[in-house]
C-alpha cells in the first residue's frame, strides 16, 4: 500500500503459510503470532480498482536471521544503466563486516574450517547456493509458487521469505503465476530455478572482491545441476522410488507432469493418489488391475470447459480468429507460426479440445493414465531386484509415499474462507486451518476403498476430497473441506 502497513487479509495468509510450510519440512521463517488494529487503511484487495478499507495487522516473524540476498546490494556503486547506486555504495569496510558476522554466526563450520578469507567466503557461498538450490527443489515439488522472488525476498540462509502472493498451484500449469501483478510471468512456476540462479549471480556481484571469480563463476554453474539432482530425488521419494535409481526416471517423472498438464490434474491431489497404483503382480491385467484407480485420478483432471478456458492464449480476439482459422485451412503454416510463438502451443491444444466432446475427452485421458501407470508399475517391479522382503519394499514404498506427498496445502480458497470469517471478528476457522495444516500428512481418517479390492490402495489412505475440518467442538459454519479441488469460485480469487 506504500504506507508500511499490512493488513488482516496478508497478515493471516503469511501466518497460516509460514507455518504450513515449516510442517511440510521446508525450510522457512516462522510466524509466532497475529495482531490486530482498530486503524483501518485503504486497499485494493481485488486489483481492480475499487478500494476497501481493511484493518491493520503485524504479524511477529522468527528466524535465525531476516539477513537476505540484497543485504549486500546496499554496497554497490552506481549502475552504469540505471544510475541508482546502494544507500552505502562503496563501504567495503561495512559489507566486510557483515560477511564476518553472517559467516560466523550462522555458518560456523565454514569458518572454523578455513583460515584463507576468500577460500572461506567461496565456500560460504557454495553452502548457500546449494541451500538454495535445495529449497527451490522443494517448492516445486508441492507446487509451491513465491510470487516475488527478488533479492530482497532470498534469504541468506536458505529459508523461505516474505510471504506475499504466494500461491500453491491447483491444476499442474508450469506456467502458473500466483501474483496477479505479475503480468509478464517473471516469477512464474517454471521459471523459479532460473530466477533463484540470476538471484545468486546478483549476490556474487555484490560481494564483489570478497570472492574469488573464477571460482564463484564455478560455484554458479554448477547451480542447475544441483537443483535438478535435488529435484529428481524427491520426484523419486514422490513416486515411491526408493532402492535403485534408472536412467528412465527423468523420463517417467517428465512424462507424468506432461500428462498431468494434458488432462488439468490437480498437483496436490495426483500425487497423493498415486500410491493407489497397485504393486505389479504376475499375471494381473493393467486395464482391470489400475483402471480402477485411473477413475479416481481422472476426478482430479480438469473437464472439456475447463481446459479450454486454461488453453485460450493471452492475445487480441482478432489475431486469435485469425491464427485459429490457419490451423483449419493451412496446418503447414499453422505449424510454422507456433514454432516461433510459444504461446502457439496452447492454441494447438484448444483447436484439439474444440474438436472433440467431454466424453471423447475423459476416454482418451483415461487411456494416457493407464499407459502411463502401466509403465510406472513396471518401474516399480525393478525395485524388487535383489530384495529378500517383498512385503518390506512395499510398505516401504507406501510409507515414504505417504510422508511425502500432503494431502492438505495452503490453497487460496481455504485461505479466503479463513479471511472472511476474521473479518466479521471469527477466528475460529484460522485455528482450525491452522490445526490441520499442522498436519499435512494426516491419514487419521478411516480408509475408503476404492472399487476392485483394498490392494488398489495405499495403507490409511483415503480418496481425495474427503479430510473435512476435524476441530474440537461444533462448527457453526458448513465444514469445508480442505484436500478438494477448488471450488469455481476459488479459481479466480485474486493475489497481488
């Protein structure tokens, strides 16, 4: 708002999420309380300019350290295309000190483990980048998506920061943004990798001749590979990939989230459903044996509307008619202007919706999953190579698979549900989101089975869409249930 202060709305979201995160075991600032005011100021909730007033908050933030990316940026001299300069550009003296007291305070090893002053701070910044790069990993892999990830929302210590408009993604989009305002896709779902890479290229340029360049340069190359080996491990730990690691699993992890995006599967959700797939058995067949299960995951995947809503390109309805008409009359030269149009791709994928029906649809995502599980059952079968215990790898399997894959994250809607009630003066439905995202694992409920048989599901598991708000005490409002896909009126809920 320009005036320093944050209001209810924010202030619960960066509340509940700090929290959701840090029970989910990534790495995150934490949030100890939330205060509310009698000053009300005016805001633009919905980012359309219609302004409310709303009531001031603070939330009490705990971390190790709030020191973040941009701390050192205060150093730089004046750039040479904007003319700007840091409020104290030049003092070498001051950035020295605090690289001694970050360092020292909170990288401990690092500085008892080296007596040359560049060596130490090279190895300093390959600890935070490689923390970096873990933590990135991890927020792809629950579809975590920050919204505004500068320098100065990077922590120095590997620790989510600054919850804004944030968003965990509901239907798999690689091209999900969470910010409202961020119109050009910046900070995107895919491209957070990328953008933590330049935020760390920007960090070694401000530390400048504390480092070692070449080495730093090394340091930063070697960011991507160790992103996409964290990464592909906990894709693995997803898929219940546990005891070998084959070169056909970048592939199968690849192929899954294509097919995801395909069919608009919801991430959360998916993923918690595929310990369904059953264990490969000799002689069973994968159309009677994972069909079942199929059916269930097919309720995650988006309807014909949908997705034709999800595949209608961003551009001026007459260059739309125009491109769309091509496709029908001159495929050739359809295919050329997508190949220098990525946004091309998508209409591709809306001419194929428009030329079918909700049940044509729903047959042929029914065929991708199951060929997709059957070779995921297949990958699954290698894992019992060399195992004396059968029984062992498979509860194994269901296990990690279960601790790994939430049931429950921080949607928008169950935030917004939460929002409306503390502004009426309840903050009942606060605690209780707050109770279940304490747990986002849970599988207390009893299990529903699904059709042909218990062996098609994972141990306490239960079909998604079922975890209802379990809080002591009679709610007076209709429960809401908080592992679901979104409601319609969820998906356009708005963050800025």
């Amino acid at each position: 708002g320009g005036d320093g202060r944050k209001v209810l709305r924010s202030s619960i979201r960066e509340f509940l999420c700090s929290e959701a995160m840090a029970a989910l075991g990534i790495p995150t600032t934490r949030a100890a309380s939330v205060v509310t005011s009698d000053l009300y100021v005016s805001r633009d909730p919905l980012n359309d300019g219609r302004r409310l007033p709303e009531r001031c908050s603070v939330v009490l933030r705990v971390a190790p350290s709030f020191i973040r990316f941009g701390s050192f940026e205060i150093f730089l001299s004046r750039d040479d295309v904007t003319g700007l300069k840091g409020p104290s550009a030049g003092r070498h003296d001051i950035r020295a000190q605090l690289l001694d007291y970050v360092i020292e305070n909170f990288y401990p090893n690092i500085q008892q483990g080296h007596c040359n002053r560049k060596d130490r701070n090279v190895a300093f910044f390959q600890e935070v980048a490689r923390r970096t790069a873990k933590l990135v990993a991890q927020w792809q892999c629950v579809g975590f998506c920050h919204g505004c990830l500068n320098t100065d929302n990077m922590s120095i210590l590997g620790l989510t920061l600054d919850y804004g408009p944030f968003g965990f993604m509901d239907r798999f989009d690689p091209d999900f943004v969470c910010n409202a305002s961020d119109r050009r896709g910046r900070y995107s779902y895919k491209a957070q990798p990328s953008v933590c890479y330049w935020n760390l290229a920007r960090l070694a340029e401000a530390l400048g001749s504390e480092l070692h360049a070449a080495k730093a340069k090394a340091v930063l190359e070697e960011f991507i590979p160790t992103y996409e080996a964290f990464y592909l491990g906990n894709m693995r730990r997803k898929l219940g990939l546990l005891r070998r690691e084959e070169a056909e699993d970048r592939e199968l992890v690849s192929d899954l989230l294509h097919l995801m995006h395909n069919t608009g599967a919801d991430f959360t959700n998916t993923f918690h459903l595929l310990s369904c797939i059953p264990w490969p058995e000799e002689g069973d067949s994968e159309w009677t044996t994972v069909g079942p299960v199929v059916d269930v995951l097919l309720e995650q995947c988006a309807s014909i509307e949908e997705l034709k809503v999800a595949n209608t390109p961003t551009m001026e309805d007459r260059e739309l008619a125009m491109i769309l008409s091509m496709a029908q009359t001159d495929p050739v030269m359809f295919d050329s202007v997508a190949a220098d149009r990525p946004e091309v791709e998508t209409m591709r994928q809306l001419k194929e919706l428009l030329g079918t029906d909700q049940d044509q649809l729903k047959e042929k995502q029914r065929d991708d999953w199951i060929h997709w599980a059957s070779r995921y059952r297949r990958r699954l079968a290698k894992e019992c190579d060399g195992a004396s215990d059968l029984s062992a790898v498979k509860q194994e399997r269901l296990g990690v698979m279960s601790s790994t894959n939430p049931r429950v994250v921080l949607r928008n809607y169950i935030a917004q549900n939460a929002i409306q009630a503390a502004e009426q003066g309840d903050y009942s439905e606060v605690c209780r989101v707050l109770r279940v995202l304490e747990e986002p694992y849970s599988s207390t409920l009893e299990s529903a089975e699904l059709p042909g048989g218990s062996n098609t599901r994972g141990v306490g598991d239960q079909k998604a869409g079922e975890l209802k708000c379990q809080a002591k005490g009679d709610c007076d409002q209709p429960r809401v249930i908080y592992d679901s896909k979104p409601p319609a009126w969820g998906r356009n809920i708005c963050i800025t």
